[in-house]
C-alpha cells in the first residue's frame, strides 16, 4: 500500500481525476485525496477533474472546486487516478494522465489490469474509498475528508448490506465516524431522499418490471420518451436498480435506460452466485461481482435476450 504522505514529496502539482458518470465512491474518493492535499500540504496545486457531479454529494466539502473543463493543457508532476477501471474511464481527464511526471491508480475493480506507474489495486476492498483511507495518516484525516471517505464506503456497500462489506470496512467505518461525521445525514441524502418526480419514476418502473428465468431475474427499463415526460435525467434514475434487486426470489436485476436510438445503459445487481462483471465485461463493459454496468445497442428484445443468455449460463453451472 502506497502512502500519499511519501508520493507528495517534492511535488508541485497534482491532479485527481475518477471515472466517467463518477457516483459516490468516485466522488468521494477524489474530494477526500483534495482534502487530505489542501489541509496537509498547502503548497502543492491541486486540481480535481470530474464529469457533472449528482446533487446529492453537494453536502462534501470541496465539491465547488472541481473542475469540469478539459480545454486547459497542463501537465502535472502526479496524475492520481481514483476508482477507474482502465485508462480509457478516465474520459477527457485522460490528456493530463498521458503527460503526467508520475501516474498512481488506487482501484479496486476486479476488471482493472493495471495502467499507471504505480498500481494500488485490490478487488477485495469494498471500495476505492476504503483503499484511500490505507493510504493516508489517521491522524491527517479531518472531519470533511473523514466524510468524503464515509460516503463513498457507503455507495459500494449498499450501507454495509452487499458481501463486499468485510471486518475490515466496518473497522473504517468506525474510525471515521469517530472523526465526528454526521453519518445519518449521509445515508439520507445519498440513499432514502428522493424527489416527488423520482419517486414516480421509480413507481413507474417498478409496475412495468418484468419476471424471467424462472423468476431468477427482473428486468426493469425506461424509455427516452418517458424521461422527457417525467422531466427526469439518468441520475434521477440511480437506485431503481437496487430496488429490482430486492424482489424476493430474484438473484439478478436487470435495469435499462435508453440514451439513443437501439441503445442502452444497462445496470446490473446480484444477489446470489451470479458474477455480473463477467457479464458486463463481455459486452465491453465492467465493474464488480455484484454490480455492474455496460452499454448495449440492438433492439430492446434484443439487448434482454443476450443479457439473458450469459446469466443463465452462470445460473445452470451454479446449480
């Protein structure tokens, strides 16, 4: 395990950047290196570089500080790259990785093969967030990192109740609560609030699911067109994927949106034996045992059938 303390040494400028469509241990995980860098080595420039951030993660300090515009060149003595699977996840971030003096990745995808000069990968982690938090002086984390690091334990774990959560997080967990986080804010604002309009896309979505295989697995979707009814975006639609998830019976959820014509986002979550990511993988997609993503093109019977097939594959070797 690297020590950033140690990397930082004779370094004036850093950027951070995490993956495309960053959720919560992307985001987490970046503002919390941003912190730890602004409180303890004030002399370094510090840039992080992310996609549109979701509402909800406005309650973590520093979120008013990243940076959305790429049209900048600059080349940085380090490039920390946090919670991407490949290089190519790292979106238009990737011009300042290619030029940087020294390039570190901390991930804990199981896909990630390993692309800087310094490689702190570990799928067993149950986050980047709790890789990061290894990476720095307990004694250096102040509330508001302690709070970046929590939320994004929390977004990987599903709040500690996926199989990823180990003694070892619940351990961090503790640590940082000590630090003196208001964590019941945290899980609120990141997983039960929800506006009027998303909790009618989600009642919509759950009445329109779809039993198959046996009900072994749920299949949800919204169209384009229901979207621009309801007024909704693509993150107004996280968490309905989790909520397929939880249909007694189920071992695998399917959720599709559509984001062009015959093409689709597609989430998946698993309750059971089923690797998801080796799904998500073969469709030039990625992400972890339990939960994953990747887009497909094709009609939507189309898209279900061949998700479909792959998934039942696995569920005829687990039997």
């Amino acid at each position: 395990m690297i020590k950033l303390a140690n990397e930082l040494k004779q370094v004036k400028s850093v950027a951070i950047a995490g993956h495309v469509r960053p959720d919560g241990d992307c985001t987490g995980s970046c503002l919390a290196v941003y912190g730890y860098i602004r409180e303890n080595f004030p002399e370094i420039e510090v840039t992080v570089y992310l996609e549109s951030v979701n509402p909800a993660f406005a309650l973590l300090c520093g979120v008013e500080d990243i940076e959305t515009d790429y049209t900048e060149d600059r080349q940085y003595d380090i490039f920390l790259s946090l919670d991407a699977s490949d290089k190519e996840r790292l979106g238009a971030a990737l011009k300042y990785f290619e030029t940087a003096g020294r390039r570190i990745c901390i991930d804990h995808h199981i896909t990630n093969q390993g692309f800087a000069d310094e490689n702190c990968i570990d799928p067993k982690a149950s986050s980047t967030a709790e890789l990061v938090f290894g990476t720095m002086e307990e004694e250096k984390i102040s509330q508001n990192t302690a709070e970046a690091l929590y939320m994004g334990i929390i977004h990987d774990t599903g709040i500690f109740q996926y199989s990823n959560t180990t003694q070892k997080t619940m351990e961090i967990a503790g640590k940082l609560i000590a630090k003196g986080i208001d964590f019941s804010r945290i899980i609120d604002e990141n997983f039960y609030q929800k506006t009027y309009i998303q909790n009618q896309v989600l009642g919509r979505a759950l009445m329109e699911s779809i039993l198959l295989l046996d009900g072994k697995v749920i299949m949800g979707r919204m169209r384009q067109k229901d979207m621009e009814f309801y007024g909704v975006g693509p993150k107004d639609l996280e968490g309905i994927v989790n909520q397929l998830r939880v249909t007694k019976g189920v071992q695998v959820a399917i959720f599709l949106h559509e984001t062009g014509n015959q093409e689709y986002k597609v989430s998946l979550r698993s309750n059971g034996p089923i690797d998801v990511s080796q799904v998500c993988t073969y469709f030039g997609g990625g992400g972890h045992v339990k939960a994953a993503g990747c887009t497909m093109h094709g009609t939507l019977h189309d898209v279900v059938n061949n998700l479909t097939l792959h998934i039942e594959q696995q569920l005829l070797q687990a039997e």
